[in-house]
C-alpha cells in the first residue's frame, strides 16, 4: 500500500467518527466544549489507545496538525447543521470509519510483523475504542456490549487482512479486507442482524 | 521462584478470571462476542494496564498465543454450562485469581528492582484492573469502590511479599504472600466482612 | 522556571485534588479503601495518563515517595474533618489543582518542544484526567462533559502560555498563564457561566 493511500483513508475515518461523535453529543445536549471533546474521543481515541499499548512512542495523532483539524470542521459542520435527518449517511460513514480504522491498522501491523493476536487486537480496538471511550464518557453501555455485529465486523476483517495480505497483491487484499468489515457491518445494520444471546438456566436475578 | 511455577500461577489466574467475567457477562445478557471481551477484559485487562503503565514494551500479553486460548477456552466452558450453581466455586477461583495476578506481579517486580509504591500499585492494578474495566464497560460501580475487602487484600500481600521476601526463601515467601491475598479475602467473603464507611457530619444531599 | 518553584506547584495541585476526591468519595458514602484510591485518582490520575499517553517512559508519580504520602495525609485529614462547611474552600483547592496542573505540565512540554497539539492535549489531560477517571470509577457523567467552563479554562492557560512563554521572562509568561486558568475557573464557578449548548432540530428523542 502506498502510503498516500493510507493517510488518506486514516482522514476518512477520523472525518467519519469525529462527525458521529459530534452528533450524539449534540443529542446529548452537551456544551461546545463538550462536542468537541466527544468528537476528538470517538475519532482519536481508539488510535491513541492503540499506539500507548502497542508502545509505539508518542501517538502518531500528534505528529501533525491535520487530525486535530478535521476534528475540529467535522465538529463545526455538526453544530452548523443540528440535525440528524442524515442519520441514514451517519451509519454508513461510521460504518466506513470502522473499516478503515481497522484495516489500515492492520496493514501497518503486518508490515511491523505483528502476529496474529497482536494484529487482531490492534486493529479491533483502533476501530472500536474511540466509540467506547465515548460511551464511557456519556455513561452509555459501550458500543462493542451491546447486541450488534459490530467489534465483530472489524474483527473478521482483520483476520481475513491476516490470511490474503501475504498471498496477494497487496492493493487487493486491502480493499477486499476493507469489503469484508464494511459489508459485515452495512448488512447487519439493515437486516437487523445481532449476535446470538446465551441465557442462565437459573432463574437468579441479575447483581 | 523458578519461571515456570510463575506462567502455571498465570494461567491459573487468568483461567479465574477469564470465568468469572463471561459468567457475568452472561448474567448481563450479553451476546456471545460480548462475552468473550468481558472473559479478555477481566483476565487481561489488569496485565496490559500495568504493562503500559510501568512501560515495559509490548504487553507480555501479546508475546504468545497461551493466553488468548485460555480465555477463549473459558468462554466456551461458560458459555456450555450457563449455570451459577458454581457460584461459591467461582468466588474461589476468583479469590485465588486476585492472590495470584497481585503476587505473580509483586515477584517480578521485585525481581526488577521496584520500589514500594510501584511495587503496590502494580500489584494491586493488575489484581484489580481487570475487573475494574469490565465494571465500567457493564456501567457497574466498579469492585474496587463497593464496600469490600477486594482490593485491599492485593494491596496486603503485596506490602507483606516486599517485607519477606528479601529476608527468606523465595519459595515460602511467595506462598506466604498469596496466602495473605486468598486469605484475608475468602475470610472477608465468608464473614461479610467490610471495610468501615465514614460518614458526613452535614446532613446535605448528595450532588 | 526553577525546578523547586514546579515541584511545590506539583504539591499543591496533588494536595487540592486529593482532597475534592476524598471529600467526593465520603459524600458518596465509599469506604476508607474506596476514599483513598478516589483521592489517589483525582490526584495522580492525570499525570500518570499525560505520562503514559506521552511515552516518557515510568510515570514520574513512582520516582518519590512524597506524592503517595501527600495522597495518604489529605485522605486522613478528609476523614478527620468529615465535613462539607469548606466546600466554598475546596471549589477554590479545586481551581488552584486545575491551574498548576495544566500550566506545570505546559512549561514542562514548552522546555521539551511540544507542538501545540501535544501542549494543549498534555496541558488539559494532566489538569481533568485525574477527575474524570474519578467520576468513571464513581459512574457519574465527567467533569469535562458536564456544562462548565473547566476544561475550556486549562485549554485557555494553555494556549496563553503557548504564546506567551517564548517571548517574555519564563517565570512571568507561567504567573500569567496561572492566572489565566484560575481566574476563568473561579469567575464562572461565582457567575454560572457555562458554554451555549446546541439544540438538534428535530424532535426525536435521545437514543
């Protein structure tokens, strides 16, 4: 993958979740400062959480000032438009930030020569930590609990990445990886599709 | 201590663990993903907090494959049997996870040159840890905050393994000190035992 | 800055934040374990994140044994004084941990060549992280979240001292940037203010 390619699919994503964050905070009713902060945790922090355990230095989010940017306009069109009549448009571009987040995680993994667990953890928690960073926050249920194919999604794609990426050319394997989760995701949100629930024999109720 | 008796201890803990998170993740109606990253939160969630927090590299998580199966391997089990008529057996396994995760933790610490707070806290994060982010990603008060003698027994052995373990055989030293975890903490559990609440002299409401 | 002139700046803050969170964790009625690993928190929770997030290698809490003990001492005098009559005072120890915090981790960024970026994100995390991981931990909506100039004052000392400190006599350039914090804080705690909230068009109600 050239590089190029990447940074450029790193924007979409951080647009994305930044724009999804800002949203739900503004349903949230939170002040100004609140969206932002909201905006900047849903699109950095899943990248931050990643580079502080995979101990890679001082997170790559810091190294220019063009992530904190986009945050910042995806935070700005939120408040400017104040409405969620794109609510449709916002699961898709959250469903492309999760793609690309992980996908492109898990590129630059396999070029580290992460094993699988690594790779997997890594590209799971890049696309879905920004989202529980948030919901933790907001005192929500975090995103990757509750009964949708979601975390499930990033991880499928990651370990197909893991299976094709050394066995073809790499453009393809990429878009094919990025396929998999956007498909996964896109489908269960409009099938409805949620993951399959285990209940107690007892009929203890819950702690 | 001989390094094997050490990755047994490990394993062990992580096992406790990794049980107890997806019975209660399973109590919580969890689908079955939602399970598996409450057993991984629960097991691992301590050792990679400590291992980012104390900056030693990648997590020692990460460097194999035994880890990930285990949690995986009690998620199934969980997951087959669905019941808490073990309830008083998990509480054990809990308690032996605590004792082990703190003292396994207050070993190589020592073995590194520590000194007592880092000693304490990274005894006590990697007991406690774990269970502390699977309660605030199931929007629970977290244990360590819940009127118990939890965190303090970690805490406990921990002070007592620095004392001893300097002074005689590293052996006995180490049995000592997970003695001390299990017990004061299956002691507190069967006597319901808690720690004293202090109480406000104002008779103002809570914020 | 003279080094000295920082580190009573660093014991001043880890004092104040110490004892809002013993006073919180009383309120809340936590028992005297839960009080301290609140005011432990409150206090070393940010710094300990700035230093992990900005890979400096073993966060500078573990280097001394006075930050624990200073932790230790305002928990005890917490317990002691088991009331709210100096809740006025603690508003202010609250402001003053707020001010030192941001501006001693910003003079602390500006002498090792920081970015903006990096300066504001060190800045704002050291001054509000130990407080949102206490109000994560006691499953309240963060401080950061909620509709206060808090935050938004540690962000503008920040900006201030980023521009300032270059330019002018250090120890001047960081009284200013104190001020700046402490005064933002300290006037919208006594007028109210809080920032615009943005309201959503529709009518649909909160997820």
């Amino acid at each position: 993958m050239s590089m190029q390619t990447i940074s450029i699919m790193d924007y979409i994503g951080t647009f994305a979740f930044a724009l999804s964050g800002a949203y739900l905070a503004i349903r949230y009713e939170l002040d100004i400062f609140g969206i932002f902060v909201c905006a900047f945790s849903t699109a950095c922090g899943g990248g931050i959480t990643r580079d502080v355990v995979m101990n890679v230095g001082v997170p790559r989010f810091f190294s220019s000032y063009t992530t904190i940017m986009i945050v910042i306009v995806a935070s700005l069109l939120a408040i400017a438009t104040k409405s969620e009549k794109w609510s449709k448009l916002m699961l898709t571009a959250d469903a492309i930030g999760l793609a690309v987040f992980a996908i492109d995680t898990g590129v630059r993994g396999l070029d580290n020569g992460y094993n699988l667990p690594q790779l997997v953890f890594a590209s799971v928690i890049t696309a879905v930590g920004g989202g529980v960073i948030r919901d933790i926050l907001l005192q929500r249920v975090p995103i990757v609990l509750r009964k949708e194919v979601y975390a499930s999604a990033a991880l499928a794609g990651a370990v197909v990445l893991w299976f094709i990426y050394p066995i073809m050319d790499k453009m393809v394997a990429t878009y094919i990886s990025l396929a998999v989760v956007f498909g996964i995701r896109m489908w269960s949100v409009y099938k409805h599709i949620d993951l399959p629930v285990v209940h107690l024999d007892t009929s203890e109720s819950a702690q």
